[in-house]
C-alpha cells in the first residue's frame, strides 16, 4: 500500500518533471538561436529579386542585398544594373529611410511601376512589393539574417 | 482602385520564379546544373543564385542521408534532430501522465499496482505524432522543428483531460459505435494532425490565399449568416451549425478567415497606412478611406458575433484586429484609438446586455451569489487553491466526484483550470510555457518572413492563438471576466482543434518557405 503509493507519487513527480524538461529543451535551442543572431547581426537590409526580365542581365531569380542607396538603371555606375533597352540609364532609386523603403523614379523616360500604376513620388514599399523597371519585374524582400 | 481588381501582372512567374529549379530539373530529366549559372562573385551588388536553385545534389544545412542519383526525383529525407528528441519526452511524459491516471483510477476501484490500463487512446495519438513526424523526415521538411512538439504536448495534455474526466460529458453515436468523451477527443486530434501535415507539406505558395483575400472574408460572412440562420441554439448561444451527425462552430474557422483577409489588405496597403494621416482637429487620425474596408469587415463580424452572444469570439476578433494592426503600421494612435473604442463598447454592452452585467458581476464579487450565477466561478478557483504547488496528481481532483463534472463546461471553458487542478502550479506553469513555446516560434517566423503578406498572416495567426490562450486563461482565474471559448489545443471541441491546426499548419508551411529561400 504505502509502496504504492509512494511510486504513484514520484511518477506524479516525474511527469512533472519531463515538462520542464521538454521546456528546458527547447529554451537551451532559443538561447543558442538568441545568441547567434545577436553575432552576427542582420547585414542586409533588404534584397532586390528579380521575378522576370526580358534582358540577360540580370538573370531571373538573381538576388541583390541591398544598400542604404539602391540605383537602378542600364549605366554601369548603377549599383543595379538592368541590361534592358526600355530602362533608362539612371531609372530609379531605393532608399531605405528610418524603417521603411521607398522608390523613387528618377525622371527615366518609360517610368517606374507599383502595382500597374507609374509613380510620380517618392513611395514607400513594402516588403514582397513588385515594381516594373523597364521590362524588367523585381521584388523587394526582406534581408536575410 | 477596385480592390476586388487582381493585381495587373499575375504573380505566377513569381512562383515559377521561385521555384524555378524544379520544372528545369524535369526538363533535363536527370540532375541538371543549376538553371542559373551566373559565374559572378557573390557579394554586395552583384547578383547571386538562390541556393534553392542548385541541383538536388546541394543539400544545405542539416544532416541527409546518401541517396543513389538515380533517385534524384525523390523528396530527400532530412533528420530533424530537435524535434526527435522534444518528441521523445512529450512520448515520455504522455505514457507518464496515462500511467499516473489509469493507477490512480485503479486505486479508486481496489486495485493497487501501477497500471497503463486500455492503452489505445495514447498509442493512436502518438503514433499519429510520430507519423507526422516520419512524414516530414522523409519529405525532406526544413520547417521549424518547435511547433510540432509543442502542439503535440498541449494537445496530449488535453486528451489526459479527456480521458480523466467522465465519459458521459460527450457522446455521439457513429452507426453502431458509440464514442465517448476520449474517443472524440482522439478523432478529432488525429484529424487536427492529419491537417497539419498536409498543409504543412502540401502548401508551396501563398497566392491562394493572397489574391482571394475577400473572397475568403466572404465565406467567412456567409458561414456566419448561416449559423445565424440555420443554426442550434446550444447554451443559449447559437453558435453551433449541423451538417448530418458533424455539428461545428464556424465562428472558430472565422478567426482564420479574418486574419488572411487582414494581412492580406494590410500588407497591399501598409505604406499608405504607415504614413498618410486625417486631421481632425489636434488628434491624428489613419487615413479613413483605407481602413473603412477593414472597419466595415470588423463591424460584420462583431455585430454577428454579439448577436450571436458569443463575447470570447467578439473580444478574440477585435484584439486580433488591433494587434495585426499595430505590427503592420507600427502606430500607437491605432492601438490608443482601438482601446477607446473596446472600452465604450464595453459600457454600451453592459449597459445594454444582461448576460454581459451578470458576467462582469461574476468577476467582480463571485461569492454573491456562488451556489447560482457565481457557481462556476467559485468551484474554478476552489480549482485552483486544492491543486496547489504540485497538484492533486491526475484523477485525484475533485472532478471524480461523483459521476458528474464539478465544474460546469469543464471539458471546454475549464480544461485549464481542471489540468491546474490536478497538475497543480507547476503543471499549469508548464502549460502556459508551451503555449509561450508556440507564439515564440510563430513570432519568430513572422519576423523571418521574406514579404510583408507572409509577416503579417504568420503574426496574425500566432497572435490568434495567444490572444484567445491569454482570454481564456485569465477568465478561468478570475483575472478577467471570463467569456467561453476554448484553449487552443487543449480544450474537447472539433472546430476548435481544426481551426488551430489550421493555423499551425501554415506556420510550418511559411517557415518552410523561409529556410528554403
């Protein structure tokens, strides 16, 4: 009897016991998780996909990290440069400002596209946002850590 | 512009795009290069390849096991060390928990020796837990490996409830079978399993869900007028719509629903939202044409939802509403308008609506009236006090007396008082931790999302189940008025057990998507 229930009793204990064990598992994981981000920091700010483009350079799907200030355009001095006879040689210009990103056109002769529509300021984007520069689609993203 | 408009340009390349390396593998049909070979150095400025789009043979990150190139077609199994060895203890302290229940049952019928009794119930749920994660093994899942074993325990803890507490509190007879309280409660598990894995394998874009974000707000009205229509009146809420022998509450597919339909707004018109203002005299207001969509949507569902009486589902809506509105603008003037707002439909309410002036007052004074409208109340903290630090140890507590539950809806509203009852402080403790484990991962994916629609849907969804574990935990002890709903996971109920893995499923389908990038 008294055997009993003393083994019930540590069994109680026990399953109690293997709780905190499962949560103590995972918190050891976060913590390593925590301290690797905390390592190496984000380094990216954002990342310019590109979705689909009619030229050769870039290639569809080639990624870019991107900088505080992105140019985008067909000149060579272009941090992004778009090898397509419908972008104008400086199109357009990301900027990333306190914790959002714009776009902006810079005057380029067959315009910048936000959702099918030509922006004639400085707009702001979210990230997964697509944007047409010359035939060329890209995507915004969020930079990887 | 027309919202109901699809974006000028279809996002399928998007999806082709990225996921371009497989039909290219098909084509070639064997283990080709990888389709874009850009011989530049990566680094800041010039462009580099996902690491996706490599030929099957680059596995990145994680152990994998050989496989012959001539089965370069087969999904590559991947170990997923943490979550074996997490689903191990939750295997342990399940058999653990069953067998204290089942010894403790014993002992009340004379027996005295350690006993697993009928062991069915626990083997078919681990099984289905193990499977679930074979499955995921085998298809090479990256997915995150915390969620499963997470869930997995929570929802085991709510089938101990289940079996511990008397049988009878449910039934339904399918054909010659009649299945008790477990028996559903198991059903309804594996089916909530099952829903998990297909969506956390089958799920490769998110487009159906971001381009027909009111056509789901859609259903989700309609499936409410329905029940308003059609439905039964159970506890004098109708919340409860029948098909055949299957009776639902589609209030808690709805939640899923508003959330997709708000991330889905919010993500396409965040900036606008994040950055134009109305003046109204000194106070900043959001800019009013986009948010009346949203507006317009919230005040569907909450006027449904108080005709209905259901005041979880009315609080759990509007909560979810601010805080996905808050994570996608960043604004406090929301949160402050929104509280302003909740606490003058509050007064209204009480004012207006006798069952909302009985709960208030039961959660002001409980002992008023504890043998009448206090009485559940009451018996829930007597609950708590008799479970102490360790607990009553399972099928000890008070419910077993008797025939019949002490506490009233202690399978549904109560299943958290009743396993804090019996598991006691630490147990409870245990228990709000791993739901902390579930928001933590769903946060952490969130913030991980490569675009704005997948950041919002996943917080939205992980605030969706915090937001209604924090009502329903704090009603139980009295730390709010307590409304009826259920705990995610660990309450008896199908719809809301569906709808939570719903949620979880398409966690592990974006977290997914986010390591695969």
């Amino acid at each position: 009897m008294d055997g009993f229930f003393l083994a019930l009793w540590i069994l109680r204990i026990a399953f109690l016991g293997v709780l905190f064990l499962f949560l103590y598992g995972v918190a050891r994981v976060l913590v390593r998780d925590l301290r690797r981000a905390e390592r190496d920091q984000r380094t990216e700010l954002g990342r310019l996909v590109v979705v689909a483009t009619e030229g050769d350079s870039p290639p569809t799907g080639a990624v870019f990290a991107l900088d505080v200030v992105t140019t985008i355009g067909r000149a060579a001095s272009n941090t992004v440069v778009v090898d397509d006879q419908f972008a104008s040689t400086e199109h357009a210009m990301l900027t990333f400002r306190g914790r959002a990103w714009y776009l902006e056109d810079l005057g380029s002769t067959n315009g910048t596209y936000v959702q099918g529509e030509r922006i004639e300021a400085p707009v702001a984007i979210g990230f997964g946002d697509e944007f047409t520069v010359g035939r060329a689609r890209l995507r915004l993203e969020r930079g990887r850590t | 512009m027309n919202p109901q408009e699809p974006p000028e340009e279809p996002p399928a390349p998007t999806h082709s795009a990225r996921f371009g390396a497989a039909p290219a593998r098909s084509a070639r049909g064997g283990p080709a290069a990888a389709p874009h070979d850009v011989a530049a150095p990566p680094g800041h400025g010039s462009p580099s390849v996902p690491n996706d789009a490599g030929p099957p043979a680059a596995p990145r990150g994680g152990a994998a096991w050989p496989v012959p190139a001539s089965l370069w077609w087969l999904p590559r199994p991947r170990f997923r060390r943490h979550e074996t060895g997490l689903l191990a203890l939750v295997t342990v302290a399940l058999l653990l928990g069953f067998v204290t229940l089942r010894s403790q049952q014993a002992m009340a019928d004379g027996h005295d020796r350690l006993t697993l009794g009928d062991p069915t119930i626990p083997l078919i749920y681990l099984g289905t837990v193990w499977a679930v994660h074979l499955l995921f093994t085998l298809t090479g899942r990256r997915s995150d490996q915390f969620l499963l074993p997470a869930v997995a325990l929570l929802g085991g803890l709510g089938l101990l409830l289940a079996a511990r507490l008397p049988q009878s509190l449910v039934t339904q007879q399918f054909g010659p079978y009649a299945l008790g309280l477990a028996d559903l409660q198991l059903l309804w598990l594996v089916i909530g399993l099952a829903v998990v894995a297909w969506l956390a394998i089958a799920v490769r874009s998110d487009n159906w869900l971001r381009l027909y974000k009111y056509s789901w707000a859609g259903a989700g009205i309609v499936l409410l007028l329905a029940v308003f229509l059609f439905g039964r009146e159970v506890n004098g809420a109708r919340l409860t719509l029948c098909a055949g022998p299957v009776c639902g509450q589609p209030s808690e597919l709805l939640k899923v629903l508003l959330v997709v339909f708000l991330a889905g707004y919010l993500s396409e018109n965040r900036g606008l939202l994040a950055t134009q203002r109305t003046r109204v005299g000194p106070v900043s207001l959001p800019p009013l044409p986009y948010l009346l969509p949203m507006l317009a949507m919230w005040a569907i569902a909450l006027s449904i939802v108080i005709v209905q009486r259901d005041l979880g589902a009315a609080l759990l809506f509007y909560s979810v509403f601010l805080a996905v509105l808050f994570v996608a603008t960043a604004r406090w003037s929301y949160v402050a308008l929104g509280a302003v707002l909740f606490v003058a439909g509050s007064g209204v309410l009480y004012a207006l609506f006798p069952h909302v002036r009985v709960r208030v007052d039961v959660w002001l004074d409980p002992f008023a009236d504890p043998l009448g409208a206090g009485y559940q109340t009451v018996r829930a903290l007597f609950a708590f006090g008799r479970g102490g630090i360790l607990g009553t140890g399972l099928g000890a507590g008070l419910p077993a007396a008797g025939g019949g539950s002490a506490i009233p809806a202690v399978h549904t509203d109560f299943a958290f008082t009743a396993l804090a009852e019996e598991l006691g402080y630490l147990g409870a403790l245990a228990i709000i931790g791993t739901y902390l484990v579930v928001i933590q991962r769903g946060l952490r994916i969130a913030a991980r999302s490569a675009d704005d629609f997948r950041a919002l849907l996943a917080a939205g969804l992980t605030l969706t189940i915090g937001i209604q574990t924090a009502i329903i935990i704090g009603g139980n002890a009295r730390l709010i008025p307590l409304t009826g709903i259920t705990a995610p996971y660990l309450s008896y109920g199908g719809s809301s057990i569906i709808a939570s893995a719903v949620a979880v499923g398409l966690l592990l389908a974006f977290s997914e998507r986010e390591a695969a990038r």
